[in-house]
C-alpha cells in the first residue's frame, strides 16, 4: 500500500473510532498488554537484530541507549498501559454550556483531533506509548520512527493492531510507516491527516513545518536548564543537577547547561563537579567556571546545543535576573528548573522564564507525561497554542459545539421578537 492509501485507512477507521465506547477502548488497552506480554520473545528478538545491525554501523552510544528494549522497558510500557487503561475518558467530556434561550442550549464537547501523524526517535517504547493514548484519545495514527528500530516497531506495531482489532477497535486505526519517503508523501496529505508530531532537531521540526499544510505541534531542542540561586541548599543542587543530567542523557528533559549564582559557585562547582565526573560528564565552563573547577572553555555553541550525551555547559551568572535573561535567550522553551529556599525567588522564576515546564527543587526529568500522570506522551510541545509542555490525552483532544433546539430560528432574534438569555448551565453532555 502507498503512503495515501495507509492514510486514506486510518482516515475512514478514525470516523467510528472517536465514537467508540470507553469499555471497548479499555478492553483493547489491556488486551494489548497481555499481547506484548505473549509476545516478548518474538519482540525482544527483533530489539537483538536492530541493536546488532546498529552496533554494526557505530551508532552512538546514547542512540543505542534509546534503541534497546528490554524485558524492563516491556514491562515498562505494560505497565504504562495499564495505568492508561485507569484514566478516565477524555472523549465527550462537556467543557462549557450555556443556555442562548429557553429551549435553545449549546454545549462544548471534547472529542479527538481525528488521525494524527507521528514522527518519532529511535525509541520503540515510544511507538507503544504513543498508538495507546492515540487510541484511549480516539485518534487514529501515523507512526513513522527511527530506521534502527524497523524490526521492533514492525513487531510492536502488529501485535499492537491485532489484539487492538480483536476487542473491537476499528482496522486501520494504527498504520506504520518506514522510509524517508513515507514521510516527505506524509507532509502532503492534509485532505487525510489532521496533525503532526515531529520529534527531533529544531532543523527537523522546522523542515516539517515549511513544507506541509498540516497543522504540526511540537518542540524542538530539549536545551534545558538547572539553576542554582544563592539561596540553595547545595547538597540538594547537586542531587537535582546530577539527576537532571545523568539519569537517562539521550532524552529531551535532560539537563544541558547549568547556571550557577556567583555568590555560591566557589562552594557548589567544586562540590557537583564530583559526581559529574564520576558519571564521565564532560564539562564546559565560562571563564569564571574555569577558575573554580576543571572545564573546557564553553563557546557561543555551548549554550545553544542540545548535547544528547555526557557533556555539560556550566555558566557562572551575577543573579537571577541574567540566569533568566540566559534561560529566554538560548533554551528551547523545554524544561528549565530553580534550586532555591526562597520561595519569592522560585515564583519569579517559574514566572518569568518562558519555558512549558518550569520545576522549583526538583530534576529536570519529572518533564514527562508519564510522570505527570497524563497516560505517558506522544511529545513535548513548547508551542504557544493547544497544547504545551508533555502532550497526553487532553493534548490529543479538540472540541465541537453542540447546539440542542426545539425550533428555533435566527429570523425571530434579528427581528427582535426573541432575545438571548446566555445562561450558564450545569450539567453533562455526553453521549
């Protein structure tokens, strides 16, 4: 099948699927984690062919990182399932209602997006994740991920549709696309895709929004943040720092530069640079970082790439307002985190930093959908409309306006024989 007809399915597959029963949704979610489950051999087989073919081509050791799936990242996902499967149903949820007259209600409805096209890393947990709330949101989907993974996300991908259309999901719901050229007829395809979620560089995200006419939503750089106020407990900023950068480095919520205030950095470099190195993270530093701890010199560069991996970009600031005016200026809008007992600092911060996600005390890597109790993600938006920071169910959902009458004509209002009330109503309008 070409590009448009795998399209052309998942568009006449999502039509009953935002109407399907929240039960038939759940039974599908838990039938496809007892499916993954029956299948691990044949699926943690397919992860030892790609690692293997990837190793074989020297793929980095941070995209093999991403690229492995494990009994533990199956269980993972089956677990995230589950916990999905719990949430409540975001389809038909009323959002507002107002009475125009006696007789004459209108109601504000959720309801799917409709198909959406994903393009995602070489992360098979991530295609699980994604299709699951695609599905629990009433959404059919596009997947397109990393060429690494081609045999795992075929095998994920499978059972996925199978144990999904034996409980009663509509065929066609999930499709999977492979190849480079998939994508580019992908982008041309707004009569059949509603949306697109592009995760990768901001080169990436930008080439997908200049050539196609479908709505993206998206981020770019994960270049985030950790700043340590002179108001830190320091035993707590190299706990927050250490995790924000070490604890899983190939992921956007990882931390890439950290700024610390001047008053506390002869105390504090010293102390975090201990276990960063521990962990071989290699450090850039501004001129005053070098004078306090070993560091490479940082350039321009350093402050605005998304490393990926074990190096970190280290900034001596005056205060917080230049820690601010850095975050603004070279973050990407992500994730961006104070360390301070001052609560009035921590406010200001969150306040003026103008970032989706913004943390007092705690790691970078809370930023996720999962974490935040949304049914995992399908990406993090650092878009200013619909959605920002992790994207999970209520990301996925839209609204329409239903208008109940009993006869009403616009003809009696523009003649002045009847007038509105606008009253707000209670009450539910689903179903």
């Amino acid at each position: 099948m070409t590009t448009a007809d795998l399209a052309r399915a998942a568009k006449a597959a999502s039509i009953p699927l935002a109407a399907i029963d929240t039960d038939t949704k759940n039974r599908a979610l838990t039938a496809i984690g007892e499916a993954l489950a029956a299948h691990a051999d044949s699926i943690l087989a397919a992860n030892r062919a790609d690692l293997a073919r990837a190793a074989a081509e020297n793929l980095a050791a941070p995209l093999l990182k991403r690229l492995k799936f494990d009994e533990a990242k199956l269980q993972g996902v089956i677990e995230g399932i589950a916990s999905l499967a719990r949430l409540a149903d975001p389809v038909g949820e009323m959002l507002g209602a107002t009475e125009l007259d006696e007789g004459l209600e209108l109601y504000r409805v959720s309801c799917p997006i409709g198909v959406i096209g994903v393009i995602f890393e070489s992360r098979p947990d991530a295609l699980v994740q994604i299709s699951t709330l695609c599905l629990k949101s009433g959404n059919a989907v596009l997947l397109k991920g990393g060429s690494e993974a081609l045999e795992t996300n075929r095998a994920l991908a499978q059972v996925i549709r199978e144990a999904s259309v034996a409980a009663g999901v509509p065929d066609g719901w999930i499709q999977i696309l492979e190849t480079r050229a998939d994508v580019t007829e992908m982008l041309k395809l707004d009569d059949c895709i509603d949306l697109i979620v592009p995760r990768g560089s901001n080169e990436f995200v930008r080439y997908i929004m200049d050539h196609s006419n479908i709505a993206v939503l998206g981020h770019a750089d994960g270049i985030c943040h950790v700043y340590v106020d002179a108001a830190a407990d320091l035993a707590m900023a190299t706990a927050v720092a250490t995790d924000s950068k070490c604890q899983y480095v190939a992921v956007c919520n990882a931390a890439e530069t950290l700024l610390v205030h001047e008053a506390v950095a002869a105390d504090f470099l010293p102390q975090v640079a201990a276990p960063l190195a521990a962990q071989n993270v290699e450090l850039h530093g501004c001129e005053r970082t070098c004078a306090l701890i070993d560091a490479q010199p940082a350039t321009e560069e350093d402050w605005q790439t998304e490393y990926l991996d074990y190096t970190l970009a280290i900034r001596v600031v005056d205060d917080m307002a230049a820690a601010i005016d850095h975050i603004n200026q070279y973050g990407s809008g992500h994730t961006d985190v104070i360390v301070t007992g001052r609560a009035e600092a921590a406010e200001t911060f969150m306040n003026l930093v103008d970032s989706g996600n913004v943390f007092w005390n705690c790691s970078t890597r809370f930023s996720d959908g999962f974490r935040y109790g949304l049914g995992a993600e399908v990406g993090i938006s650092t878009n200013k409309i619909h959605a920002r920071g992790p994207v999970g169910l209520e990301g996925l959902m839209i609204y329409k306006w239903k208008l109940k009458g009993t006869g009403q004509t616009v003809a009696d209002y523009a003649d002045g024989r009847r007038t509105f009330t606008h009253r707000p109503l209670a009450g539910d309008c689903r179903g």
